[in-house]
C-alpha cells in the first residue's frame, strides 16, 4: 500500500476517533494528546542521523564536483521568489475576500512569545563543537552546519578521509532504511495525530467567530498547494516536468504536514519522497531539504501576515494603508528565515512576532487567534513541506541531478 494511502486512512480515522469522544472528558482529551506527542516524537526519531550523514556525504560529492554553490544560489533563488510571492499572495487574496471581524477577548492574557535570535545565534557555534550534536529535536541547524564543515573537511587529502568517507556512506544508507521503517509504519501513529486534530478543530468551530478565517485559509493554501505552485514547477522545468505527477509525488508529506503541524515530523517523510518519487539523487536533495526547512518557510510567515491582516482589520474600522501593507510583507519575509528553531509551532510565532514588530498597540492583537494557534501552523506547515517538496525537485531539474520514476513506482 502507498505511503500517502496509510497516512492518509489513519488521519481519517483519527479524525472520526476525535469528532465522537466525549470533548469534556479530560482523561480521554488527555490521553489522545499524549498519543499525538509520542507519534510526532516517532517521526522525528530517524531524522538526525538520516540527514546529517546524507548531508555530510552530498557536501563532499557536491564539492568533488564543484557544484555545491550552483545549487545554493539555485535553492536560495527559489526560496527568495516563492517567499515573496507566497506572502504576497495571500496577503492580496485577504484584502480581496476579507474575513468577518473577531471580536476582542483578549483581556487578562499574557504571554510572552519571542525569537530570541541572539540566543539562537549563540547556539549555531557553541564552543564545543561536539556540543552541536546534542539536541532536543528542535532546533536542528547546529547539526547541520556540524554535517557541512564535517563533509568539507573529507576533501582535505582523500588518502586519508577515504575510510572514513565509505564510513559515512554506509551510514547515510543504513539509516536510510532505518527512516524506512518508519515511515511504513507511521499511518498508524497518525490516528492519534488525526484524533487530537479533530478535537482540538472541534472546539474552534464551536467560538463560530473564527469560521470565516478558517475557510479562507484553507481554500487558499488548497489552491496555492495544489494548482498555483504546480504551475510554477511547470514553467520553471518547462516540457521536462510533469508538474501534476510531481504533485502526486508529495502527496505523503501534505498530508503529515497538515495534521502534525511540525517540519521535523514530515522531514523523514520528504527524504524519501525525494528520492523515491520525485527522483532526485541524494547530492541534491541531502542539502536543498535541509536549506528548504530552515529558511523556506513562507507559508507560515504567509499564515502570520493573513492573521494580521485580519486582527487590524478587528480592532479598527480604518483602512490599512499601501505602506503598512509593504511592511507587513517585508517583516514577514524577514521573519519567515528566522524560524528554524519553530519547527512545531512556527506560523503562530510568525505571528507574535509580526505583531511585536508592527506595533502601534497590536502587539498582543495574536492572542485572539490563540484559540486557532494549531490551524494557523497546519496550514502554515502543510504549505512549507509542499514548497520543501516541489522546490528540492526543482533544484535536482535544474542542477542535472534527478532521473524521472514512473507514477507506479511511487510510494
């Protein structure tokens, strides 16, 4: 059975579990978040040594060849028009089908939501450089940077690093298969996942006063996922790409980002789809994944912009400006390369953020969203695997690094 078909039969499943049990029972609310905790932790079980060897290994080949720069100017590329377009785009989509009003109820809540950039900053070089690879599963570039000067050091003297490098090789391999496993096996733990969802979807229909916001986000994010971007994918690969069965490519992690609402859950999922489906040899998609999670995460700053929007829009009759709206686009674009430590939580961050820095007596205006906090991430993260997804197989296109598999080969 597809990978796709499992995730997606036990996210159903998990959603019928959450629309029947009783949402005032405690001890069962309780215990299916416990159930989504240990699956997301399940998920991102394989995920550090998968990548972090394929990642030390690509550097090398990339080197060896000299096309490691090429294919981050590419990616960075990419990144930068899909950011600015995606945010763009729901930003002009918010003023044109603007959302009803949601009342204020805000008062007496506190909550100090930040960055922390310098903090963030200090933990990319810690002064142990062994210190990088311990981690809490969040914050995951000081690892990957680890892996980047690990796979530069390889083309030092060859005579030496030779057995090291066929080390590294079969490491990336064998946790290759490891990651595998999993992933067979995450349509079950997708219940649970599915099941908390629902529950928690359940509750925000309730307030009715987000109603308006919900719809409007997901048939953008249906849109932009599922025709908008696989235009792009076609005009960027031209007659070389099948945008649609590409699209079908990614359909596995879609879904995960949807219901997980974390990046590191659905990254194991998008290496294999990678290779599996879209194709692209491990040199390319070790290092665009990792570039694509970090730093591509327009569509929650995308979520984050919208949610402004929609909040000004609450506290004041006024209009908003042509210049609010272009610093509404710039600080999200900013915002959107400065999550790598969210990867859980990103599109609400986004938005604290964004508030904070937008000022004039909004900086709190998130915390009547907070309520729908776990939507505004699913769509924001559904959004950033579908950009990590289509955008690594447009790099492997561009960089001559992706053979085309047929559909029924597929996972």
């Amino acid at each position: 059975m597809k990978v796709w078909i499992k995730l997606l039969i036990g996210s159903l499943l998990g959603l019928i579990l959450g629309f029947v049990v009783p949402q005032d029972n405690l001890t069962i609310v309780g215990a299916i978040d416990w159930l989504a905790k240990l699956a997301i932790q399940i998920g991102r079980y394989s995920l550090v040594p998968t990548l972090a060897f394929s990642l030390v290994i690509a550097i090398y080949e990339l080197r060896q060849d000299k096309e490691m720069w090429p294919l981050i100017f590419r990616t960075a590329g990419i990144i930068a028009v899909s950011s600015v377009f995606i945010i763009g785009s729901g930003m002009l989509v918010t003023l044109l089908f603007p959302p009803a009003r949601i009342p204020i109820l805000i008062e007496g809540q506190k909550e100090s939501l930040s960055l922390d950039i310098s903090q963030g900053l200090l933990q990319l070089l810690p002064s142990n450089m062994l210190a990088s690879l311990v981690t809490d599963g969040n914050f995951l570039l000081p690892i990957w940077i680890f892996a980047i000067f690990l796979g530069a050091g390889f083309s030092y003297d060859r005579v030496y690093t030779k057995p090291v490098i066929s080390l590294v090789d079969s490491l990336s391999r064998i946790f290759y298969y490891i990651a595998i496993f999993f992933s067979e096996i995450l349509g079950i733990f997708m219940i649970g996942i599915g099941a908390f969802w629902a529950v928690r979807f359940q509750t925000a229909l309730k307030a009715q006063v987000f109603r308006d916001i919900i719809v409007l986000l997901a048939i953008y994010a249906l849109l932009l996922c599922f025709v908008i971007l696989p235009l792009f994918l076609y005009l960027l690969g031209g007659k070389r790409s099948n945008p649609w069965k590409q699209l079908y490519g990614a359909l596995g992690p879609a879904i995960a980002g949807l219901f997980s609402g974390d990046l590191n859950f659905t990254l194991p999922l998008l290496i294999r789809h990678a290779k599996e489906n879209h194709g692209v040899q491990r040199r390319s998609n070790a290092l665009s994944l990792v570039l694509f999670s970090t730093f591509a995460r327009a569509g929650s700053a995308m979520v984050a912009a919208i949610s402004l929007i929609v909040i000004i829009k609450s506290y004041s009759s006024l209009g908003i400006s042509a210049r609010d709206l272009f610093t509404i686009l710039l600080f999200a674009g900013v915002i959107s390369v400065l999550l790598p430590r969210h990867p859980g939580n990103g599109a609400y961050i986004a938005l604290a953020v964004l508030c904070g820095w937008y000022g004039k007596g909004f900086e709190t205006g998130y915390l009547i969203l907070k309520p729908i906090a776990f939507y505004l991430v699913a769509i924001g993260t559904m959004i950033d695997v579908m950009v990590a997804s289509l955008g690594t197989y447009a790099v492997g296109v561009l960089s001559g690094f992706q053979q085309d598999r047929e559909t029924r080969h597929f996972i």
